[in-house]
C-alpha cells in the first residue's frame, strides 16, 4: 500500500511540474534573451519593417508611416511619410553613401557620414539591439506574447532617456518601441505592423536614382557650401521667426541675402550662442555635400546636419521654404529645437 502512495505522489508530481512548463514555467530569463539576441544580430543578414511613428517631440505631435529596410553589410532604406501632409523622405545608404532624398521636391543630399552607427534610430534592429546588450542595468519583464525591456536610450537628442522595447517571445521580433524622456513622459513610440527577417529585395532597392522615380528629375545645380553676404536692401519676402530662443540671445534684424544664385532672408543672432537662420523659398536640389555630416530627425521633415565644430551648418525644408542654420558654438538640441520652433509659422 505504501509503495502505490509513493508511485501515486511521484505521478501527481510528475503532471504537475509538466503543467507548469507549459503555462510558462519553462520561459527564458533576461541573460537567455540576450545572449539569444546578440547570437541573432551577428549573423543578421536583412530585415524588412513596415509601421507607425508618433513624435511627441516638437510643437505638436507628428505621426509617420515607416518602412525600413537592411541588408548586410551596410545598406539602409528609410521611408518616412507625414500622415498629415502625404509628404515622404528617404534616408538612404549604399556604397555611394548616404542620401535625404524628397522626391516630390526634386531634390537630394548625398554625404559622408557613419549613419547610422553614429547615432540610434528607433526603427532599426541594430539599435534595439544594441541598446538592450549595453545596458548592464537593462530592466527585463515578460508579457503573453512578449519579451520587455526597459533600458537607456542611445540616441543623439539628449532628452530622450530611457525606451521600453517589446519583442516577440518566439522570434525576437520587434513589435513597440516606447522611448520618455527624464519627466516619464512619452516623446516617440513606434509600432510595427509587419517585420520580416530575412528578405529579399530587389537588385535596385537601394539605388538613389531608383528611389526618385516618383518625378522626373532634371539637370540641377549644386548647393554650394559657401556663407550667405548680407545686402543692405530692402526685404522682399515674408519672414519666419523662430518660436523658440535660447536664453541670453538677442535677434537682430532681418538682411536680404545673395546664396549661390537665390535671394533669400537672413537674420543674426548674438549673444550667449551666435548663430545665423537663412531662408528662401524652395528650390530644386542635388547636392553632393563634400562635409562630413549626418541625418537629424526634426519631426515634421527631416534635415542634414554638416560641418565641423567651429562650423556647422543645418539643412531642412519646412512649408515651401529651405532654411539654413548657421552656427559655431549652438549645441545640438538647440539646434533641434530652433529649427523644430519654425514649423507652422507664418510669413511676416
């Protein structure tokens, strides 16, 4: 009799601990996942993502379609298109460099940059990835479908400080992206639709030429890297102020400027930063930009930023204008939000 209790209890046993692997006793703990993870991006060969951005980061929210694409060794396509105003962009890269292609504009920027290892974007694998191995500190829980990390953020505008990164329990698949800033409050998130490992693209996928068939694109001028000559003259067009100015800056009055062969707008700004804004409506570009630069998220459009530190120049299209800031000594989320505080703005 007691020999059929002990068989009885070991059987009971037995169920039991089978019953608790399969309602998740068996999960994996965060070194698992990670030690998966770095295993996955080595021999990452492309990946193809299709999803919705939301940036909380300017005046008002600005949501995106997203499409990203990868392939080894250091080919991107970055697909942005603004809800509101039906606009894309391209961020691309491929062995001629890197491109901010508006393809309804008719214009590109080719430079030299190490885009995007120098600088995490929220939509590439690599960043997420590299984001959760880095963090010694990583917080790590596990939802039905999900695996949820909760670590630093890496990217360039330093109030972004920590993202929230949900992956697939069975494939690492990125599914949301939450990234706050010091407050907890919510400046972008981005969640995917769709995302495949291992895709196949076409043979021209990351040519430029390709990537700006939307139009047809005739023979244009290169921007010159040259500094505007203020004129004494009258102005002749409408003016954006910038909403927003760093403390212990004033703002100077606005000068007709000669740019390479456009007239535009400049106003000077002195004081705790020095710097100078350039506008003039929109033109056609293709510009191969011989400094170093790299591709800076703005929210409603997406701008390049070149130069060196005694020097920097900002570039971005916003409501039919080209504008152009102009610093030495402005540090780079003032930059930002300089150029962020114009969107909107009416002509004066």
């Amino acid at each position: 009799m007691k020999r059929n209790k002990w068989a009885l209890a070991l059987a009971l046993t037995l169920v039991m601990a089978m019953l608790l692997a399969a309602c998740g006793g068996g999960e994996k703990d965060a070194a698992a996942v990670v030690s998966d993870i770095e295993k996955l991006v080595g021999k990452l060969e492309s990946y193809h993502g299709e999803g919705t951005m939301l940036l909380n980061t300017g005046q008002e929210p600005q949501e995106y379609s997203v499409v990203v694409s990868y392939q080894k060794p250091e080919f991107y396509r970055i697909a942005l298109t603004n809800e509101a105003n039906d606009i894309t962009q391209i961020v691309l890269r491929n062995g001629d460099g890197v491109f901010v292609l508006t393809p309804h504009l008719n214009k590109s920027f080719r430079f030299k940059s190490d885009w995007p290892n120098n600088q995490g974007q929220a939509y590439l694998y690599q960043s997420l990835a590299e984001a959760i191995i880095q963090d010694g500190e990583r917080q790590f829980t596990t939802e039905e479908n999900a695996y949820v990390f909760d670590v630093d953020a890496n990217y360039q505008n330093a109030s972004l400080v920590r993202q929230k990164i949900w992956l697939n329990k069975t494939d690492y698949k990125p599914q949301k992206v939450v990234i706050t800033d010091a407050d907890a409050n919510e400046m972008v998130s981005v969640t995917f639709n769709n995302f495949e490992f291992n895709k196949t693209f076409e043979t021209n996928w990351f040519d430029m030429q390709r990537n700006m068939t939307s139009v047809s694109i005739p023979s244009l001028p290169v921007l010159a890297d040259g500094t505007a000559t203020a004129t004494e003259k009258p102005k002749s067009v409408g003016i954006i102020y910038p909403d927003y100015k760093p403390e212990g800056v004033d703002e100077g009055a606005a000068l007709d400027v000669k740019l390479a062969e456009s007239n535009g707008v400049m106003i000077r700004y002195t004081g705790e930063y020095n710097y100078t804004l350039v506008q003039k409506p929109v033109e056609e570009v293709r510009a191969a930009l011989s400094s170093y630069g790299q591709v800076v998220d703005l929210g409603e459009t997406v701008g390049v930023l070149i130069g060196e530190k005694n020097q920097k120049t900002l570039l971005w299209t916003a409501d039919g204008i080209d504008f152009q800031l102009v610093t030495s000594n402005l540090p780079y989320d003032e930059m930002v939000k300089i150029a962020q505080s114009v969107f909107g703005q009416t002509g004066k």
